[in-house]
C-alpha cells in the first residue's frame, strides 16, 4: 500500500480531534480548576471512586503541544486505519486501547509499581500506531525532524522499546510511559486474539466459496465476478489496498492471498453490499 502524503480525514477521526480541541479550549478558559482535571484525569488510586475517568483522561492534554502532537499522531495513523476498517470498528478499537491504557497501569499500580495520575490520548492512539503498523508493516513514515523514512513496524518497535526505557529508567519525567506501553500492549492483543478467532472461523472458506460460485478455483488467474465490483483506487488508501489485492488474485489465483488480505476482501465485500442495500 502506498498512502498519500495527506490522506483524506475520515469521519471518526474528524469528530475526536474536533472533541479534544474542545475539550482543550474548555479546560484552558472556563474549566480551570485543578478540582476538574482532578475528575478527568485518570489516577490508580481513584479509578473505581471515578469509573468515569477510564475514558474521560483520554480527551484531556496537559497543554497545546501534547495536543497537537497526540492529534498529528492520531491524523496521520488513524485516517487509514479508520478508511480501512470502518469507523464502527476503528472507534471501538480506539477506546479499547485507551481503556487498556488505563487499566495495564491499574494492574500494575497493583503489583505496587508506581503509576502517577495521567492524562492524555497517548495510549490509544499508540494502538492505533501499532494497527497501522500490524496492516502495513512496510509503509515508511517520516518523523520530524529526522528526514530520513522509518518503516512503520520499526517506528513500532522504536517508540515501544523508548517507552520501556524512559519507565524502567526515568519514571519521574512527567510522561505516562506505562500508560503509553498499556495501549500497544492491549492493541497486539487485539491482533493476537483476531488471528486465534481465524482458526476458529476462518474467512478462508467463504472466500473459496465466493471463487467456485463464480466459476473460478485456487490457483486460476482469475479474479471472482463478485469482487471485480470492488472499488479501485483513485487516492483513497482502501481503494489502493483493493487495487493490489485484486491484481495479486489475478496474476497468481486466489490460494495466494494472505489470511490478512483475505479478511480484508471479506470486510470491504460485506461493506460494499450493506451500501448497495
């Protein structure tokens, strides 16, 4: 896949970095009491007197810098994740990762491993990171200021093992490093269990059964008539993905697909025909 430069902003990710201006705006003119960041924040200490808290810290920043920096992070992970996915999906993973987040740190807070109150989207946009990376390892990335491109699983990897460090080595630095490995943590877990869930109700068959209801088998050259309707690209990153799938069935047969490739001609079939309903 090869994204473009500035990927169209999707829906969901639109509405939350819309939400934590918001959210930023109010709490630096009107909502300026430490008693309210105190009741947004989440805290090991207080998460069950504030069960609230398990979501609402993931909307609060500590300033314009961790905001745009959270929200440049989330834009440029999360519109293809989310063009990828749909935004039911790419929503409900987000405040998964940001509810794991929140309760690696409870975990380990119980093992008596230190854990400040924090706030911040960090951990779930951190997930959202690691699914762009788990869907397209080699896409490369430029991170400011360096110019030279990082593959994305080895950004992945970097930002994990930085992390780890700064929480082992440095955990007074003012940052939610743990939060931080939370989310990446609970995000492999999600892939984990979606590929243990692969064996059990493999998309394998309905793909093959898709292929010999349109007349063709494993291994002929030969695109099925149902998804030749798939969309074809035309700047839209979803599309690009659809394009080389596509070409792959064509040049070498459908048995050569990848469980993730098929999973993914499953998902934008089954989108396509609820659209054309």
């Amino acid at each position: 896949m090869s994204t473009p430069m500035f990927p169209r902003l999707t829906p969901v990710v639109g509405r939350l970095i819309a939400a934590n201006a918001v959210v930023q705006l109010l709490m630096s003119t009107v909502l300026t009491s430490a008693r309210v960041e105190e009741l947004l924040r989440f805290s090991p200490e207080t998460a069950f007197r504030y069960p609230w808290t398990f979501v609402t810290y993931f909307f609060v920043h500590g300033g314009l810098l961790h905001l745009a920096t959270n929200m440049l992070a989330l834009y440029v992970f999360g519109t293809p994740v989310e063009a990828r996915w749909g935004s039911r999906k790419f929503t409900l993973y987000y405040i998964y990762c940001g509810i794991g987040a929140a309760v690696f740190s409870l975990m380990l807070a119980a093992v008596q491993v230190t854990t400040a109150p924090f706030v911040g989207a960090s951990g779930a946009i951190l997930g959202v990171a690691l699914a762009f990376a788990m869907l397209w390892p080699d896409e490369e990335i430029i991170v400011f200021p360096v110019p030279i491109p990082i593959r994305a699983r080895t950004l992945v990897i970097a930002l994990a093992a930085l992390n780890t460090f700064f929480a082992v080595w440095h955990p007074d630095d003012g940052v939610a490093h743990l939060a931080h490995l939370g989310g990446l943590l609970f995000g492999y877990l999600f892939f984990r269990f979606q590929r243990l869930s692969e064996h059990r109700t493999p998309v394998r068959a309905r793909l093959e059964s898709v292929a010999v209801q349109s007349g063709t088998r494993e291994g002929q050259p030969h695109t099925p008539a149902s998804l030749r309707s798939l969309p074809r690209s035309g700047g839209d990153p979803v599309a690009a993905e659809v394009d080389r799938v596509l070409d792959k069935i064509s040049a070498h047969g459908i048995g050569s697909l990848t469980a993730e490739e098929r999973r993914f001609l499953d998902e934008v079939s089954k989108r396509k025909q609820r659209e054309l309903n």
